[in-house]
C-alpha cells in the first residue's frame, strides 16, 4: 500500500521526513509526551529521530508500519504523528501529539484518519492499542472511535524505563463508525 498523504478538515498526515526532525526532536523530547509512549526514549534525540526516519521508510516499503508525520493544513506545523505497525497480523495504532497541541481534538482527528485508513486501505479486520493508566485523554480518543477494552497489562515504557499498567484497546472493522461520529 501506497497512500502516503492523508488529510482531515484541519490536518494533513504524511510520510515524515527528513526536515521534521528538529521539530520531532522538540516535541517528543518533552518528557511529559515520551511517558506517554512505549517505545520512545528520554531523552530522546537527533540520532533517535533518524532512526525513526531509516524504521518507517523501510516499514512502509514492506508494508509493515505506516508512520504519518501531523500536520496543520493552514501553516504546515508538525504537531505530532501517528502509524499503524504491523504485527502478529495485527496492526497497533498509536499517535502523539506536542504538549502544545493538547485538548484542541486533533489526536481524535488523525485517529479516525488513521484507522480509517487501516479499514479501508490496508483492509485491517482489527486494530490493537493502549493507554497507559495515567494518559485518561488517550482512551477517550480510541472511545470516541469505537474501541472497546480488552483487558490490561504491564507494559514496559522506554522513558520511564519501567512496565506502566497499561489498558488494551481493540477497534474491529465490523463496529468502526458506530461511534466515531464524535470526532
């Protein structure tokens, strides 16, 4: 699958790139962003970031992980990212936002693109994601897109550098949309 450029009313995901990288080094160094994700060191730097960059354009080439890069349409400010990767068969949804960028809708917004697009593109049957116990405003955001809770389990967090409670999330295909109608 190809679709590298998503867009929302408000929002353009795309491929990240090479120019995001100081923009992705400031946002997703806030420590309070990293604890939020599992597999994002602190702190995290330039060398982490193009790693990330050589991951998600090789993951994409074997259709195993599609990293978008968050963007406001109006000015072209990174504000985050999301993906989707592959595993097991399943994918696992995740997203970030800049501290900034909070509270304004718009993880809700690149969710329900994103899922939209495992549904629709990747002809995904099933989405997996978690929150961790103290990250409320992220399971609100699979909420409003229909998920629904699969349990909970430690699971190792790279900035806090150790396991955080962590809730389990599924979205099928077949009930995607009945809910979404809030984002």
């Amino acid at each position: 699958m190809s679709c590298s450029r998503l867009e929302t009313g408000r929002l353009l995901l795309r491929p990240p790139e090479i120019a995001d990288v100081p923009r992705i080094v400031m946002l997703i160094g806030d420590y309070d962003v990293a604890k939020n994700l599992a597999r994002v060191p602190h702190p995290y730097t330039v060398a982490h970031a193009r790693d990330y960059l050589e991951r998600a354009a090789r993951g994409r080439a074997e259709g195993t992980l599609f990293n978008f890069a968050i963007a406001r349409k109006w000015d072209g400010a990174l504000i985050g990212g999301c993906g989707l990767h592959l595993e097991d068969g399943t994918f696992e949804m995740g997203y970030w936002l800049g501290k900034p960028y909070w509270g304004k809708g718009y993880a809700t917004e690149a969710a329900k693109k994103l899922a939209d697009f495992a549904f629709h593109s990747l002809k995904a049957e099933r989405l997996e994601a978690g929150w961790f116990h103290d990250n409320p405003a992220s399971g609100h955001v699979l909420e409003k897109l229909g998920a629904r809770g699969d349990g909970a389990r430690p699971r190792d967090c790279l900035a806090r550098g150790h396991a955080v409670y962590c809730h389990q999330m599924v979205l099928m295909r077949e009930t995607y949309g009945r809910k979404r109608d809030a984002a």
